[in-house]
C-alpha cells in the first residue's frame, strides 16, 4: 500500500490517545486508585517525578521494582524483569516510541506520568512481554503557569549544564503548554581489556569519553468548541548531537599482540525526531466516549565514524571512514469506542493502525598505511512494518470482585532487503481482582504477548569490528527472516495497604516463549560473524517485592527487590538463561523532612549475571550497585535549591566474555574492567 493512501488514513480516521486506561497512581498521586483496579499496574506521577528530582526519566525509572535501565553506549534500554531487547514495550502517549527515542536524554520535567502494566492489555498493546512502560508527556495543569529549572553538574573535572522551562495559559475554551529542555551529558569510561588465547595473552587501555547535547520540546495545545468535543494536539521535536572519542593502546609484554597495537577513533552522530498526535475526543449523549487520532513521526539520523589503527606507535595509520544515514517514518491511525451499559459494567473497542518505513545507508571506504584505497563497501537497505490491529475490551465490577476480558488480533507484515513475511496473532487477556479485606487485593490475569524482530535485527547489514575480530569480538548482522517470539504469561499479585499511606505488596509471573531468538557464530571470509537465529523454547518465571512504610511524620522508607529466572532449552546449560538477563535488582530509599528541609539517599542494586548468549559464548557482567544522597531547601513558596552526591561508591564495573573449548579446541576470554566517577550535582527550582 502507497504510503500517501496511508497519511489520507491517518489524517481521516485517527487514533485513541493512551490516556483512556485506567492506571493507579503509586507515587505522587493525591488520589490512589491502585485499590480499585483489575490489572496490576503502577505509575509514576507528576508530584513524584517533581518530588525526586532527576535529571533524565532513565535516572526516575531505575528506582521502580522491577525496572532496570541500561545507560552505557550510544542511547539507554529500558529493562522489566531483567530482559531487554524488545521484551519490554516502550510506548510514548499510548503507541510505540518512534525510533532514536531514548530516555536518558528526555528530562522529567516533560512528563506527565508514566504507566507501567505488568502484563498485556488489548488496548495499549500485547507487544511486551516482559510488560509494558507507557510515557504520557505534560498535560495542561489547572492553572496558568511558569516552572524554570537549571543544574550543573561535575563529573571527572567535566562541567555538565541543563536548563529547562515550562509555560501554560489560557485562553477562552484554548489552553496551551510548551515544555523545553537543554542538556549536555557527559560520560567518561576509562576500560583496560584483558585477553586470553591460545597463543597466548594481550591487554589494552582504552579511554572513552562519550558527550551528548540535547534539545528537546513538547507543546499541547487543548480546544474545546463545543461542551461535547475536545480537540487535542501533541508535538514532539528533539535534537541530539553525540560524540565518542576513544583512544586505545596495547600495553607493552603481550605474547599475543593484535591486529592494531594503537588504535584512535571518534563517533560523531545527529539524530533529529519529530512527531505530531492530533486527537479528536467526543461525549456522547447516551455516556459513551470516542476517540479518534493521527499521528506521524520522522527520525532521519546521520553518523559518521572514523577510525585509524598502527601495527606500532611510529607506523603509518590504517583508515577506516564510515558514513551511515537512517530515516525512518512512521504514520498511525488509532480509534477507541468506550461504553457503560449499566453501573460496574464498561466496553472498550478499537482499532490501531501504522505503516513504518526505513532507508538505511552505509558507506565504508579503507585505506592501507600507503594511502592506498584498500576496499569501498557501500550498503544500502529499505524496510517497511505495516502493522493492523483490532481490539475489545469488556470490564465488570460486582462487590469485591472485578473481571476484565480483551481480545486483540494483531498482524504485522515485514519487507526487509527484498524478504516479505506476515505473522498473525490473536491475543487474549484475561485478569481478576479480588478484596480480601479493604485493605488487601489480590489480582491474578493471563495473556497472551509477543516480540517483534527491530529493524536492526531484521536488515542483512554487517557491522564490522575494526581492531581484534575474533569470536569473543565478532561482526554482526541482521536476519531478514527473523520471527517473532510469541508468549503465554501469567501474572499474580497482592497488595496490603497500611496506615499513613503505607504499602506491601508482592507479585510474580511466569512466561513461556516459542521462537525464542538467540545468536548465531560462525565463521564467514575469514572473519567470525554474529547473526539472531530463531531458536526453540524458553521459560521464564519471577518475584517481587515492595514496601513504602511511613515511619513517622518526617520519615519515609521505600524499598523493593525482585528476583528472576529463566531457561532457553536450545543452549546448553548452565547459565542459559534469556538476553543476559539481570538475576536480581533492587533499591533502597530513605526520607527525612524537617520543615523546608529535606534530606535523603537512594541505593541500587543489580546482581551479577552469567548468561550463555550462544552455544559456546558465555556473557558475565559484575554486580552493580550505586549510592546517591540529596539535600533540598524549600527557599520559599516558589524557589528550591537542590544538591545531589551520586555514585558515592564509585565502583568499577567488570563484563567478561569466555569462549569455548570447542571441538576444535578453539577458546578464548575477554575481560573488561571500567571505570567509573562521583559526580556533584546542584539545581535551582524556580515556580510562578
């Protein structure tokens, strides 16, 4: 299908806006709704995003159970249950993020609240199985408004500024919001790599230092025309500039010397993103509401990389340039029909449609120490998801008990580098809660969830190494005929409230996933080459535990933990565990307020993890732990100063790489320790 018959669609038709599920607040919410709902779900609301204080959503993430948030390399990967790569939905205002959204460069002060369901839902999607993060950006507060913020922080003698700025009003039946945000990031990552193989040992000392500046902007735009309709538009539009700049080099006694003794290299990407949603919301007459909305996204990001290599420190340079462009482009279409029936008894229908397209281009030139023009690789790649969904959700409530039943049938069509494939899926979703006591809820639900490949999995495109490939260091590369992992999850939780706002609640889940995508080796022109294979069957099962105890008037403790398990059964065990995922995690928070003052520290904890990636690769990362504290002065109604102390421990962080034996008594290990810093961080709250 002609992608202008789908914008006619999307301007014609429209979509529902995420705002339509019902969540409860846990966090910062003056009205705690989590008693009364049918499925397992928490958010994290405005007050609280205020409250704490952070300076990216990635940072504000990391202290919900269950939720853990990788922030190294080029972007962070929002992980539920310890699983990443696809298995956690991330959604922005109810449909998918656009592609080079990251949350470690998105400032909270854009947000409005953010949704996180446990298990599937057939309004917002069965495309998580591990669950799903829905971020609802800044709706129009009830009064007209000015917040300013700006920060600074010191990280290894390397000053890091923000600034960000908040406007609301109205006018007659228009109201207005724009939130803005600048920010610089800095991340120093000073790595010593240690090698073993057969022929002997090598090591190299490689300084990172990875810089991003962002800008972001999130207007809405509210009309009412007439007491029935409601007409709301929602921009997005960011801007990030990163540069990575490393400089790597052989330390002296190796038996085994590599490829390059001196290697240097610098990242250089712009990553531009632009979305608009424009929704129609109607009361009708009978109670009933409708939702209609368009939406569309454009993400075109440039890179460029280059890469120079010495066999010794007074040899001519071996150059490698890389230029590599991504656009990608997305339109949907989404609608939503809400009925009451009777008293305690809603139905939900909808549809949810969008078409994504991507060109991809990547160009590699190599000249040898002579100058001499060594081998030009220029790649070019056009994929295109269409994705069709239909959806009915019916709730029921009747005294202490409350069913909700949905159904949703999904197909997805992929044409990536010439290979089309179609897959189906019906989804049901069945959940139950019951009032034990007015205090206590027990919930349970099962649901049927799925994996989609992305397209970096999906496109034939190999990404080279440039120093040292070997099997622990391999190329990799995407598989067009990628299928989709499919699920059946069952959840279950209890949550017991207490005076002064107090909570205890535990839950667990299980999941069992066919199509399992795990890596592939093998050996290709002379070089090793990674490449995700559709492998079988895996399990995975859990816990969960949380607390919020209110101590005294001044005291607040928060905590919780979660523990997790899983199996794929086509690797060979032990550690055969799922996308290297995290055992434990956890975190520990502790308040103090004292009349305009207020004190506090925040402790995380990830557990270490030995997860086998492939047949014979064994993955292992060291425990990861982080101590923040903070300090705020209310200065007066409208002013607040802020200090934070963060990475007091300051750890160093370790991931290994073994390989083998094989049968043909090939083997080798990887070890790479980092470094990490204490950073200084002090802020300025201004409200009118």
């Amino acid at each position: 299908m002609q992608i202008h018959c789908w914008l006619v669609l999307a301007l014609t038709c429209g979509s529902a806006s995420a705002a339509s599920l019902s969540t409860v607040e846990v966090k910062g919410s003056r009205h705690d709704q989590r008693r009364d709902e049918t499925a397992g779900t928490v958010v994290l609301g405005r007050a609280q995003l205020a409250a704490d204080g952070d300076r990216t959503l990635a940072e504000a993430l990391q202290r919900l159970p269950g939720i853990t948030v990788d922030t190294s390399g080029r972007g962070a990967t929002i992980r539920m249950r310890g699983l990443g790569s696809g298995y956690t939905q991330v959604l922005l205002n109810g449909v998918p993020a656009p592609a080079g959204f990251t949350v470690d460069t998105l400032a909270p002060e854009l947000v409005e609240r953010v949704e996180i369901l446990r298990a599937g839902s057939a309004e917002l999607g069965t495309q998580g199985i591990a669950g799903t993060v829905n971020i609802v950006l800044r709706k129009v507060p009830a009064r007209p408004r000015q917040e300013y913020g700006a920060s600074v922080e010191w990280l290894d003698g390397r000053l890091a500024p923000r600034a960000s700025a908040q406007w609301s009003g109205k006018a007659d039946r228009l109201t207005w919001l724009a939130s803005l945000n600048a920010m610089r990031s800095v991340l120093p990552q000073p790595q010593l790599l240690r090698e073993r193989l057969p022929a002997g040992e090598r090591a190299l000392a490689i300084d990172n230092l990875n810089v991003a500046d962002s800008v972001s902007l999130a207007p809405r735009l509210t009309w009412r025309p007439t007491e029935a309709d409601t007409l709301t538009w929602q921009g997005f539009a960011g801007m990030t500039w990163r540069d990575i700049a490393a400089a790597g080099r052989e330390l002296p006694g190796a038996s085994a010397p590599g490829q390059f003794a001196a290697q240097d290299s610098r990242f250089r990407s712009r990553a531009p993103l632009l979305r608009g949603d424009l929704t129609w919301q109607r009361q009708l007459p009978d109670g009933a509401t409708l939702e209609l909305t368009a939406g569309a996204s454009h993400s075109p990001r440039t890179s460029d990389f280059d890469f120079a290599g010495r066999t010794s420190a007074s040899a001519q340079p071996t150059r490698r340039y890389v230029q590599a462009d991504i656009g990608d482009d997305v339109l949907l279409s989404k609608g939503r029909y809400g009925a009451a029936p009777q008293a305690g008894h809603t139905v939900v229908a909808g549809w949810d449609v969008s078409l994504a397209k991507r060109h991809q281009t990547r160009v590699e030139r190599e000249l040898g120490p002579d100058g001499t023009l060594a081998f030009v690789l220029d790649q070019r790649y056009d994929g295109r998801v269409e994705r069709r969904a239909l959806y009915v959700q019916d709730d029921w409530q009747r005294g202490a008990w409350s069913l909700s039943a949905g159904l949703r049938h999904e197909t997805l069509d992929t044409a990536v580098a010439g290979a089309d494939a179609r897959s189906r899926l019906w989804s049901p979703v069945l959940q139950a809660a019951v009032k034990l006591t007015p205090a206590t809820t027990l919930r349970s639900g099962i649901s049927r969830t799925f994996k989609t490949p992305t397209m970096v999995e999906l496109v034939p495109r190999r990404y080279t190494t440039d120093n040292n490939n070997s099997v622990t260091n391999p190329d990799t590369e995407g598989n067009p005929a990628l299928r989709p992992e499919l699920a059946w999850g069952f959840d279950a939780g209890i949550d017991r409230y207490l005076d002064g706002g107090g909570l205890l609640s535990a839950s667990a889940y299980s999941r069992r996933i066919d199509d399992v995508t795990v890596q592939q080796l093998s050996r290709v022109d002379e070089r090793w080459l990674a490449r995700p294979v559709n492998a079988g069957r895996a399990t995975v099962h859990g816990i969960a535990l949380e607390a919020k105890l209110a101590l005294s008037a001044a005291l607040t403790v928060r905590a919780n933990v979660a523990r997790n398990w899983s199996r794929v059964a086509a690797l060979p065990g032990p550690d055969n565990r799922l996308d290297r995922q995290a055992p434990t995690s956890g975190s520990l928070g502790v308040e103090y307020r004292a009349g305009a003052m207020a004190l506090g520290t925040n402790y995380l904890y990830q557990g270490g993890v030995a997860a086998r990636t492939a047949a014979m690769l064994l993955d292992r990362t060291a425990p990861q732990r982080k101590l923040d504290a903070w300090a705020t002065w209310q200065l007066d109604t409208g002013r607040r100063l802020r200090i934070d102390a963060l990475n007091l421990l300051h750890p160093q962080g370790l991931t290994q790489r073994q390989y083998g034996p094989d049968d043909h008594g090939l083997w080798q290990d990887a070890a790479t320790r980092t470094r990490t810093y204490r950073t200084l961080r002090v802020g300025f709250e201004l409200q009118q």
